[in-house]
C-alpha cells in the first residue's frame, strides 16, 4: 500500500515541477532586468483526486520564486515550498503528510527576442535540493530543462508554449526516469487590469507511469503595474493527472 501511495503522489507532482509558482503553468521566457527583482507566489493551492475508491487531496501555501536579472537577458531564480500538506485515503488505510517542502535553483537566459513580433525564447535549466520535511517530498537531487517560447497573435491575444524534459527519481528509487512535458496557453486582455487565459498541458514519463494530462483557465487581475492575482482552475484528463487543481497566484515585480 505505502508504494502505491509513493507512486500516487509522485504522478500527481509531477505537472508543473519546474513551474511551480508565477504566472500559469507555462513558462515566460521574459527575463527579470539587472537590479530588479520578481517575485511569483503559488499563495494557495489545492488538490482533489479520486481513483479507484481512493481519495488524495493536498494542500500547498505560498509556493514561491525570487527572481533578479544579471544582465539584459539573463536572470536568476531561487524557489521554496514553503508547506505542503497531503492526505490519502484508502478504504480503512490513511495516510497525512505535512512540511515545508523543497528548494528550486533556476537560470534563465532569453536567446530570442524579436520587438517586431513580438516573440521571445529562452531556455531555463534547473535543479531541486531536497529539504523537504514530514516525508512530503523525496530525499534526492532532481534537475531538469524547460525550453519557454511566446508571441504575440491578431486580436489581442498572446499565445505561450513550452516543452520540458525533468530527470526525477523513480518510483523504485533505484535510478531517475525522464519526463518529457508539453503545455501552452492563450490570453487575451478584456481590460487594462483584466485578462482571461485558457491552457493545456501533457505530460509522459519514460517510466511505467500513466501519461498526465490537464486543461484549464483562469484569470488575472492587476492593481498597478507591478503587481497582479492569478486564479485558476484546472481538469485532469488522463488517469496519471489529479482530477481538480486549483490555485490563487500572486505576482510582485519591484
């Protein structure tokens, strides 16, 4: 029982692992200017999944990356999950986790970036140090690549894609399997302060797990120009996704 519920919940992290706070699943390939900072916070999320009689859900707060800019297209990125809380039951069996969660270290370096379409690319490589707490996480070094690219389309709307290829431990912890990733997402502004997004994301691992799959929406909502909420909702459309993620974000840029 204890490994299928390991396997679980290592199916249900793995969308999103590198994104795991700011502005949607998918990745911007902007870059954060030298002396400014970014600041993007997953401030509440919530997960429910059901399957097989089985109930997961999990709990996340402030969720967060820092970001500073070194040069004109080049920025650095620091994330924590600040807690984590999951819970799994099975029939008679339970299962409650909770804790501080892990460390992310990224860089991000914008190679294209074209003012006349409006299209920009980037590649962020990134690594996870373990310092989960309360068995809410793994004990090993994870790494990965995401590859962001955005442009923007007639009638107002933006359109952002990114592929990712993570290297996460396996579920008989024995070596690492390679996940590949997939999403994209389309905004368009209804006001100056308002802007709705719909997106999609897959996911496969080289690994016996199912493949993941989710669709969703949500909304932005900005105060100044510097400052923005996000919520979204999200489906699960596959058996290896969660069924319902939802998610409050929050945005700072000073």
């Amino acid at each position: 029982m204890y490994r299928i519920l390991r396997c679980r919940l290592l199916a249900l992290a793995t969308l999103g692992v590198a994104a795991m706070a700011g502005a949607q699943i998918t990745e911007s390939p902007v870059t954060v200017a030298p002396g400014r900072f970014l600041l993007e916070m997953d401030a509440i999320s919530l997960t429910l999944d059901r399957a097989d009689g089985a109930k997961y859900t999990a709990f996340g707060a402030a969720s967060t990356f820092l970001s500073t800019g070194l040069a004109q297209h080049w920025d650095i990125q620091l994330g924590a999950e600040l807690f984590i809380s999951q819970k799994y039951e099975d029939g008679s069996f339970r299962e409650r986790r909770s804790g501080i969660g892990d460390v992310y270290l990224r860089t991000k370096w914008r190679f294209l970036d074209d003012p006349e379409s409006g299209s920009a690319a980037a590649v962020i490589p990134f690594v996870k140090i373990p310092t989960n707490s309360g068995r809410v996480g793994n004990r090993s070094v994870e790494g990965g690549l995401i590859v962001p690219w955005s442009t923007q389309l007639i009638g107002g709307f933006d359109f952002s894609a990114m592929v990712e290829v993570d290297f996460l431990r396996n579920d008989a912890d024995d070596g690492y399997d390679t996940h590949g990733y997939a999403s994209a997402s389309l905004t368009r502004s209804v006001t100056k302060r308002v802007a709705l997004y719909a997106e999609a994301a897959v996911g496969k691992s080289s690994g016996a797990g199912p493949a993941e799959g989710v669709v969703g929406g949500g909304v932005t909502v900005a105060f100044s120009g510097n400052s923005w909420w996000d919520v979204a909702v999200y489906r699960g459309i596959s058996r290896g996704a969660a069924d319902w993620n939802h998610v409050i974000r929050y945005n700072w840029g000073f």
